[in-house]
C-alpha cells in the first residue's frame, strides 16, 4: 500500500465513529470493500453493546448553570447536595464524601468510582479538556458496567475551565438533573481470514472506532490502515501460518470488540499462537515502541531485531490498554505496536486527532517494520514465542481487568 493509499483511507474516515453508532457501523463495510478491492473477503460480526441516549443533562452550581454532559449508563434522576472536591484518595478524604455531589480529577475508574459510591457521594462530576486551549470541548462520557457493578448514582462531565472556576469560587452547592434511555444496541468486529500452511494461526488485531470528538486518525485509524496495508500484502505472499485480521469494534468503551471475539471464538483460541496488536502508530512525532504481554523472550527478540533492520524500538513487558489484552488474558501471548508522541505534539481522544498529527511515510516505516516481524512469526517452523503467560504478566492482567486492586 502506497503512502497516497494510506492517505486517502484517512481522508475518507475522517469523521467521529463511536461504538455501537451508525458511523462506526459505515467505517465497518468501509474496511471490508477496501479488503474486497485487494481480492480478500472479510465477514462482518456484530456484538450486542449497551447503548443510551441523554435526553436531558444539567448542572447548576450556586444557582448557575453550568454547560455539561451527562454520563451515558447511569441513572436517571436530580440531585442536589453540597459539592465536594476530591483531591485526595487517603481514607480521610474519601469519607468527606458523604452526602455531597463529588468532582474528581481525570477519568472516573473503577476503584475510584466504587470509592466515592462506598463512602455515600450521591452525584459525581467529572472534567476533562484543557484549561490553556481556546475550545471548552466537553467529552460524553461513559458509566461502563464493569466500573459501576450495579452501584448507580448521576454523573456529568465538564470542561476543565469550568472546573477551575468552580473551585477558585468556593462554589458551596450542586444540583443534576439527569435523564436517558437506556438499550442494547449493535457494534461491529470486522474479520479477515488468509489460511495458512498450517492450522494454527497468527491474530493481528486494531480498532477502528473513535471517541465522541474525535476523529481518531492517530487513535486508531491508523493502526486499522496498518493491518490493511498488511493483509494485500499477505494476499500474495505464502506463509506457514494462517493470519486472522480483525478491526475491532467498541474499544474505547472498555475493549468490548476483542472481548466479544474472544467470547464468540472461544472454541478457536487454542489454534492461536501469537497476538499482534497495532494501536497508534505513524504519528510525527513521538518513539515507537512494543509492549510484550509474553514471556521477556519476546521483548528481547524484538529489541534485537529492531537492531538488526536499522529501526528505533523501545520493547518492553507490560500490559497495553488495547485489543491485546482480552487474547494475552486467554493465554495467548500478545504485542502491542505503538508511535507514542508526547502530550504536547498529538493528544488523543479530543477534536485534535485528525490527520494533522500523522505523517505517512513514518506509517510507512512503522509497517515495514511490523509486517517484517509478522514475516518472521508466520513463516517460523514452530512460533519462538511460548503460548504461556508469566506469573508476573498474570498479575498486572488481574490488576488491569479489575480482578485485583493496585497495592501502589
């Protein structure tokens, strides 16, 4: 794929796809005629995902109203209480928490969430955005399932510059009113099967879907342009193992296309050798880097392979917050491909994610270099990687999918 295909497959998403949307559903069978036009046949999958639609959303502070969005999943309701910020998480902060509306920094994550609701917070608010940025974006935010556990109180999210001010007044009282549909609706995996010598087979997988404002050019568009680039090559090239693509849907709303697959393929999982991830590559600016959910054989492999084909690759052993996770959790060994760039040069989730933030010949050069490591791990006459999971990779994969709380 030339770098003008590269170019215009993000021209031609360039617009917001969030899980379970139309959108997201357009971007689907946009994916499998691009992989028809190279001579492939992919199948698309649905999944049912929990779905909402805000139907009246309102914050008062003091009086005023304050622009906000409410919290997809929650209840419907109004509330009105004292307001609390939290700006600790030590015991005697959280049993401020008590009766009062609590604004939190950052994302509202699980522990957290349990936190506020434990301690009697009866409304949360949440901010994100930029104090210094000339936009006052408000993100729609998400109560996920696996972070409430059936624990629902109203939440809204605002802009950070109407946090600051909010604290900065002494504001004293909160009032939300909160009202949704809750229903289930429809996301979409996207699959692509080229059979191997063997039938054992390599999964490389990437999401396609964005968040709220984004157009998710950096995050991840290109990482689905990347498996694309890399199926027409493998439409040609012979191979020992097979090699399964799949576009997973819903991933920024907890990782639920890869769940889905992984649930719905269950029986298949055992023929899998190796996960290949790709998730934000190809930007100007940033290192590039693999997160080995493995053994450390693998981040050792791909460093010195890294230095073998002239490449800059940081490899180390961890969990990544991608598709990777619900395979390495089956068992399955799994890398994570990514062009990091630092906060100040590309951010993600916001209207900043276009095609501004990439360059097409760092996609270029980061592909070659992860269909060079695909070439080895497909044509290998036994895969190098065990198909086991260290007991240290186990432990972050418990902590990371909420079964374990961090001690740190």
């Amino acid at each position: 794929m030339t770098t003008l295909e590269m170019k215009q497959i993000f021209e031609e998403t360039a617009y917001i796809r969030t899980g379970g949307s139309e959108e997201e559903l357009k971007c689907a069978e946009y994916i499998k005629e691009k992989c028809a036009i190279f001579g492939a046949e992919a199948v698309i999958e649905p999944f049912l995902v929990d779905m909402a639609e805000i139907q009246e959303a309102a914050l008062i502070i003091d009086g005023k109203e304050i622009p906000c969005k409410g919290y997809l999943g929650t209840v419907s309701g109004e509330v009105e209480a004292p307001l609390y910020y939290l700006d600790g998480k030590d015991a005697y902060s959280l049993a401020q928490c008590k009766g009062k509306i609590v604004m939190i920094d950052g994302y509202l994550g699980h522990w957290v969430y349990q936190d506020i609701f434990e301690n009697g917070a009866v409304g949360f608010i949440t901010y994100d955005g930029n104090a210094n940025y000339a936009d006052e974006d408000i993100d729609q935010r998400e109560l996920r399932s696996y972070v409430a556990k059936g624990n629902f109180i109203p939440g809204v999210n605002i802009n950070a510059k109407h946090a600051i001010e909010m604290i900065k007044n002494d504001a004293q009282t909160a009032k939300i009113v909160l009202k949704q549909r809750r229903y289930k609706g429809e996301s979409h995996n996207v699959v692509l099967d080229l059979p191997g010598e063997i039938d054992e087979y390599i999964v490389m997988t990437a999401h396609y879907d964005s968040t709220s404002l984004s157009q998710g050019a950096y995050d991840n568009m290109s990482g689905s342009v990347g498996l694309l680039a890399i199926a027409e090559e493998y439409m040609i090239k012979l191979h020992r193992y097979g090699l399964r693509f799949v576009w997973c849907g819903s991933e920024e709303r907890g990782l639920l296309g890869a769940k889905a697959y992984v649930k719905k393929h269950e029986k298949e999982l055992k023929k899998i050798v190796l996960n290949v991830n790709l998730d934000m590559i190809g930007c100007i600016m940033g290192k590039f880097l693999a997160c080995c959910t493995s053994e450390e054989k693998m981040v050792h492999y791909i460093s010195y392979m890294g230095l073998e084909t002239g490449f800059g690759v940081d490899a180390y052993q961890g969990v990544y917050s991608s598709d990777s996770t619900p395979f390495a959790d089956k068992g399955i060994p799994a890398v994570s491909f990514a062009r990091i760039a630092p906060n100040n040069t590309a951010t993600i989730h916001n209207s900043y994610d276009t095609m501004a933030v990439m360059k097409m010949e760092h996609m270029e050069k980061d592909v070659a270099f992860i269909s060079k490591f695909v070439e080895r791990m497909v044509n290998a006459a036994k895969c190098p990687v065990a198909r086991e999971m260290p007991d240290n990779m186990k432990e972050k994969l418990d902590i990371y999918l909420l079964r374990k709380r961090d001690k740190k």
